[in-house]
C-alpha cells in the first residue's frame, strides 16, 4: 500500500531521516515506535503528503505521491491526530460532515454515515451535537477517527492516537480500535512511543532511531535478535 524507496527528510542542519526504503503491505498494520524527537510523526506526515521528502519517491497503491495525485490520493487515506484533531467552534456532526459536503454528498447520505460511524465507534447519540470540549478525551478520540474513515479510506494513519488518555480509557479504545480495524480490513500505520501499544497493534513494529529504521519485525524478533545494542536497551527501558 505505501512503499517506501530512499526518502530522506531534514530541517535545516538536522537530518531527521536517512536514507530509508520501506514497504507497507495493504491490509497489515504497521507500527512506528521510537524515542520521542526520532522523526516518527515526520515519516508519518510524509505518508500522508503534508511533507514532503527531500530526497526519494513514496507510493500509495502504486501511484507515485505528486502534487497532481496527492489530492485524490489523500481521500483516500484517513489521518488521526492525538486529541481527535477536531476544530473546536464546530459540533461533532459538522465536524464530520466536512470533507463529505466538499464531496457533495447530499445530507440523506452523510447523517447514514455518521449513524453507521456511532455504532462502530459505540459513541452514543447525543454526542453527535455537542461540540468537541462537551465530550470526553476518548470520545473526542474516537470522533477524530470517525473522521477519518467516513470516506472510507484504503489506509488509516494514526499519531499516537492514545497519547493524551488515561489508562481505562485508552485501554477501552484500543480494544475497539483493533475490532474496527480487523472488521474494516484496514492498512494501518500507527505511531507510538508505547512498547505494548506497539505489539498489540503492529503486525510489523519499526524502531526508528538515529534518522533510520534500526530494526523492522515482531518484538519477539527484537527481543530475541536485536539488531544493535540501543534495540535490547530501549525494550528494557520500556518493560
Ligand atoms: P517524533 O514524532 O518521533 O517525536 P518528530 O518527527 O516530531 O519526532 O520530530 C523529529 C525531529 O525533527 C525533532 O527533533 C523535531 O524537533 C524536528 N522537527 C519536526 N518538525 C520540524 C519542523 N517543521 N521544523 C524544524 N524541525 C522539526
Ligand atoms: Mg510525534
């Protein structure tokens, strides 16, 4: 689904990413973890074409990220941020109706979306006209991904979408969040600094570090063969 060849991202003196070459197949999820400043969220924002590599091709479904695809490619791919991302002067229901008005969808089509989007992110009703501070942390969370899948997207990116909850809360939604993406079927490319976030999710786990991938596979492979001393000292830091 997103391949990877050569990318290279610095800001100013600071080389955030070498040279990297990766391949993230359609239907498995894939896990970014690292320490924090390690360039996760960059890789992540270069998926989804709000950055661009200085260096190096990306492709989504085998089409090359251009600024004359990026548009229609972006639909296609839904985006959660920590916090849901949700702009505050708007209800929920708005919130969500935005990019499907852009579409033009008429508002028979975006209220059944919405109602089908509540009862698989189990949000109750009422939640649908309040505004984004009259819910809770994990409601808002699970607004912002029902934005992100309301067009149906081929691939969901998510940046430490758990970050800002607490530990019932956020173990609740994880639950949920894999049943939705094992039902859906969804790529998933998930960052986290969050080891066991990380093993729960990732079919794949990369360990970023030092401006490149520093070992791709399981944690089991990690653990077991870890490809450089920092990998079996960041596991242990982390248990
Ligand atoms: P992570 O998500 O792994 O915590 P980031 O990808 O946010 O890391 O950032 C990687 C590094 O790049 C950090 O040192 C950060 O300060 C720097 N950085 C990120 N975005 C910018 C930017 N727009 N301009 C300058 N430096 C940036
Ligand atoms: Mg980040």
């Amino acid at each position: 689904m997103f391949e990877l060849t050569d990318v290279t991202k610095s800001f100013g003196e600071l080389c955030v990413l070498q040279p990297t070459t990766l391949r993230m197949e359609q239907g498995a999820s894939t896990v970014l973890i690292g320490p924090s400043g390690c360039g996760k969220s960059t890789l992540l924002r270069m998926l989804v074409g709000l950055l661009k590599p200085d260096g190096g091709t990306i492709r989504f479904a085998n089409e090359f990220l251009t600024p004359q695809t990026l548009p229609s490619q972006r639909l296609r791919m839904g985006y959660v941020i920590q916090d849901g991302g949700l702009f505050p002067h708007l209800t929920v229901a708005q919130n969500l109706s935005l990019m499907p008005k852009q579409l033009e969808w008429n508002q028979t089509r975006i209220d059944q979306r919405i109602d089908e989007l509540m009862d698989l992110t189990r949000l109750p009703k009422e939640t649908r006209h309040r505004f984004p501070q009259q819910i809770s942390g994990g409601q808002r969370q699970r607004v912002g991904i029902m934005r992100a899948l309301i067009l149906e997207p081929d691939a969901i990116l998510l940046d430490e979408p758990m970050g800002a909850l607490d530990p019932m809360v956020r173990y609740e939604l994880q639950e949920d969040l894999r049943q939705i993406f094992r039902t859906l079927n969804k790529t998933v490319v998930m960052v986290t600094h969050d080891l066991g976030e990380a093993e729960f999710f990732g079919d794949t786990i990369c360990l970023l570090y030092g401006g490149k991938i520093l070992q791709k596979g399981t944690l089991q492979d990690m653990a077991t063969s870890p490809a450089s001393p920092y990998v079996t000292s960041f596991l242990k830091a982390q248990r």
